[in-house]
C-alpha cells in the first residue's frame, strides 16, 4: 500500500465523528460513526473496498458478536470482532 493512502486511512477522524453508548459492566464504550468510516474509505480507496459479516453470535451475556471482514484494495483483508 502507498503512503500516502496509508496516512489518509490512519487520519485522524473529527471529534463530531467519534460516539458513545453504554457497554458490560457499567462501562462507556467509544467509537466511530460508521458513516464517518464509510466516507474515509470512499474518500481514499474510491470504492475499492468490501465488508462482509461473517458471523453474528449472542454471548450468555446476551451481548451480541459480530465478526466482520474488511477488504482492501483485494490485497488487504482484516477481521474484527465486535459487540
């Protein structure tokens, strides 16, 4: 990947773009607006990016993970799990 791509995608996002909500154990989770995300990688990839759910699993918690993958340029793949 170029440099410069990489510096646009580690960017740092606006304070507007950045959310919170109310996670386990009475714990404030961050995190980033997905249509913020959308837009930088638009923005830097032209379009040339996928996301797939690969899986959705609910926890004894009752807490929902989901894991997904990103895609990149087709030559970059990155899993995440999330709640």
């Amino acid at each position: 990947m170029e440099k410069s791509v990489r510096k646009a995608l580690e960017a740092r996002f606006p304070d507007e773009a950045v959310k919170s909500r109310h996670g386990s154990f009475g714990k404030q989770l961050n995190y980033f607006d997905g249509t913020a995300v959308v837009a930088r990688l638009n923005d830097v990839l032209d379009g040339e990016w996928s996301f797939v759910v690969v899986e959705i699993r609910e926890l004894p918690t009752g807490e929902i993970l989901v894991l997904g993958r990103l895609t990149v340029l087709v030559q970059i793949t990155k899993e995440g799990i999330g709640t």
